[in-house]
C-alpha cells in the first residue's frame, strides 16, 4: 500500500509514486503494442480485401470437383486476373471447368486481340479434346478470330471415329476456302454413313455449283415410334450412294481445275494436349454393394449417364449391351442412373418432388418419405435392367456427385476411360455399336499425343 503524506508534508522519497507511474506504464505497453497490431492488420486486410476475396473464391471453386458451370463462370469473370483464372480452371482438368474456360475464351481475349503462346496452345488443343463439347466451342472462337490454324483443325474432325465429329467438321468445312473444302470433302463420299455422304455432297455442291440430286432430308435420321431407335428411312443409303457416284464423275472430270491445297495441323496443337485424369468414385449398384471406379484400373471403362425415362438413352441399351459381351474382357460398362436426380421442376424420376411428397410432418416423416422416394426409383431401375437384359453394373448416383463431375445432366452422356484413368471420350447423345467399337479400340491404345 502506497503512504501518502500529510498536507504540507515533504514525501520522504518520490520512488513509490514514481514507481506506480511505470508499473501503469509498463502493463498499457503490451495492450499498445497489440493495439497497434490489429489496426494495422485491419489496414492490410482491408487494403487487400480484393484479391483475398479472389483467391478465396478461386480456391474454392477449383477444389469442387463438380461446380456449377455458372460459379466457374463468375470466378472467371470477377477475378482480378481473368486470364491466369482461365488458365488455372483449364489446367485443373475438371471436365465442367474446362467446358466453361473454353466458353469464356472469347471474353478474356477478345477478337482482334494477338494471343500469348500459352492462350494459343490452350485454343489449339481444345480443337482436338477428348470432350466432343470442348472441341465445338474451339472451332467456334477459332472462326471466329479467322484463326490460320481452323482450316487444318476443321479438316481433322473429318478423320475422327465419331460420325458426330465427323458431322461438326463438315458443319464448319463449307465455310472454308473452295479449294480446301473441296478436297477435304471428296474423300467423305465413301463415309459408311449416308448422313455424311449427303453434308459432303452439299459442300461440293457449294464449290462447284452443280446438283448432285441428294437433299439432307433424304437421310436424315427419325424416330421410330415403336423401338423408340433414330433410324435412316428406306433407301437412304442408296440415294446418298447415288448421289455420290454422280459428284464422283463431276470430279473425274474437273479435279484438274482445282490445285490441292495442303494444310497440316500445328504441332503445338497436339504437344500442348494433356491427359485428363478421370479421377476416383464410389458409387452404390442396385443390391446395395459399392463399386469404385479404381476397381478396373487396367481396363477401359465406359460410363453411361442415363434414366429410365429418357428416351435416346434406352435407345443405346442394345448397342451397350453387345459391346459388354463382345469385349468383356478388356471393357467394363458401368450404367450410371440418375432417376433419382430432381430435374429443374424438383421432380425425381418423373414422381413428384419429396419435397412435395412429404407435407409437414417433421424430420423423421421426411427422411421415411425420401427413402420410399429412393425405393421408387430403385425398383424403376431394376424393373427396367430386367426387361432390357442389361448385362453390365447399373449404379445409382442419389445425389449427382458422379454426374455433376462428368457434367451428365445432358442425356445420354458418355465417358469412356482408358487403363490408366485419363478420360479419352466424352459426348452427349446415342452412339452405334460400330462407333462405340471404334472408340474401345482407341482407347485401349496407350495414349501418345497425336
């Protein structure tokens, strides 16, 4: 206890209320210190609160294996850097930011704009990606920016095992120079589909100005009501066969007047692929038990995203069918229903929504009404396996992580995955037996580049 002295008294020393001075002194300091500290922290912070949000929501959004595509969209967009965010969601090699990087392509570099060897490997490559989506949205900016390189890439789509490639490279080739078009599209009047047939004959019809007796109409595919297949009308085959004897005798005659010009694909478009690893899932089949993916490393896998109610995708069941059985030993099929996935309306396989379902009965009700709504979807599923013969693994994917991965809310989607893991196909809608078998063969070969 400090003395204080009486009034008119000397203190005998000044040291005790000295002493209190610095010992007050001495505790406010630290308590300064770090009051200082935090202001400057709150200083830095607020001075970087930009690029912190940035990379928060960048890092967010590429450690989500399956991100809406809007999200990518508006990391993208919003990030201080837009071009190293582009190229980061490209090089993560997620199938849904790929998709999305390529679609914003345009809106980080703008036409007109010269490109940075990074830009122009990444544009170049997606010309000729394993997804079919990526590859469309390519050729797109490529024509749009009247890339030197469209005129080589275009022409490679007319070599590739999917008719659907196939058909995307003549969309773009009429578009091209008349030489260029024309001697790429000589060799498609031998293509085993009478489709490409008919899109060939328009582009020489285009160039040459002649009329080759064939319209697109002719060969198109419908609807068979009754098998719910796509299927060309009677005589279609001949009449595209026809009409392609008639451009063949054209050509005899005036292939002198049109000097071939030669293009070849930049190396760079091929050294700049990279494989896109597939990654790891579980998901459950019908009894219950879980099947991974890293199961069959050392195989192709084929994934098909489908339901019971869509129509292409029961339509591809056969083709699916036989190829599981003709190449059991190096192919697995993995069926991956998503009828228990609610569509934009909040329904789930075409039954109304659990939310719906449930009323207001609390939690437990919920949970009992969402079960029975997956036992619906379970017994759909296996009702339709049986009916179909299905011959390969039927999995459940109940919350679209697997499909939201693979982007597989279009249907039917397809991946197909080599030995190794990497993704060397992926494309939305029906394909035959003959193009499946093409691209099994093409996947079983280890992967060189080009």
């Amino acid at each position: 206890m400090m003395n204080v002295p009486e009034p008119g008294e000397k203190p005998a020393s000044g040291a005790g209320f000295r002493g209190g001075i610095r010992r007050d002194a001495a505790h406010r300091r630290p308590r300064l210190i770090w009051m200082i500290l935090g202001v400057g922290i709150l200083v830095v912070a607020w001075a970087f609160r930009e690029p912190l949000r940035d990379r928060i929501r960048q890092s967010a959004t590429l450690s989500n294996d399956s991100p809406p595509p809007e999200v990518v969209a508006d990391m993208i967009e919003q990030a201080a850097d837009p071009v190293a965010a582009l190229h980061a969601a490209w090089n993560l090699g997620g199938i849904v930011h790929r998709q999305v990087a390529i679609r914003s392509f345009s809106r980080v570099y703008p036409t007109g704009e010269p490109l940075s060897e990074d830009a122009e490997a990444f544009l170049l490559s997606a010309a000729l990606d394993s997804d079919l989506n990526v590859r469309e949205a390519a050729l797109g900016v490529l024509k749009e920016r009247n890339h030197p390189a469209r005129s080589a890439l275009v022409i490679e789509q007319l070599r590739d095992a999917d008719l659907q490639v196939r058909l995307l490279g003549l969309k773009h080739l009429k578009d091209l120079e008349g030489n260029e078009a024309i001697w790429a599209a000589v060799p498609m009047l031998e293509d085993p589909d009478p489709l490409i047939v008919t899109m060939a004959l328009k582009v020489l019809e285009k160039w040459s100005g002649e009329n080759f007796g064939v319209r697109i109409k002719d060969t198109t595919s419908v609807l068979n009501p009754e098998t719910g297949l796509k299927e060309y009308r009677a005589g279609s085959d001949e009449v595209a066969r026809a009409g392609a004897a008639r451009a063949g005798e054209w050509w005899g005659r005036h292939r002198d007047e049109f000097p071939e010009v030669r293009v070849d694909v930049p190396s760079l478009a091929y050294q700049a692929r990279r494989p896109v690893a597939a990654g790891d899932f579980e998901l459950p089949m019908l009894d219950g038990r879980v099947v991974r993916l890293s199961d069959f490393r050392g195989r192709v896998v084929l994934i098909n995203f489908w339901t019971t109610w869509c129509t292409a995708c029961v339509s591809e069941i056969p083709a699916l069918i036989s190829l599981q059985a003709q190449h059991r030993d190096r192919l697995v099929i993995l069926g991956v229903s998503l009828d228990y996935v609610p569509d934009q309306h909040g329904h789930i396989g075409r039954h109304a929504a659990v939310e719906e379902q449930s009323g207001d009965h609390g939690a437990q009700d919920d949970h009992e009404t969402g079960a029975a709504a997956l036992g619906r979807v379970r017994v759909k599923v296996a009702r339709t396996v049986k009916a179909r013969g299905i011959n390969y693994p039927i999995l459940l994917d109940e919350h679209n992580e697997v499909g939201g991965r693979f982007n597989g809310g279009e249907l039917p989607t397809t991946v197909i995955i080599d030995a190794e893991g990497f993704v060397r196909r992926r494309f939305v809608g029906a394909r035959s037996l003959a193009v499946f078998e093409a691209m099994v063969r093409e996947a079983s070969v280890p992967h060189a580049g080009r």
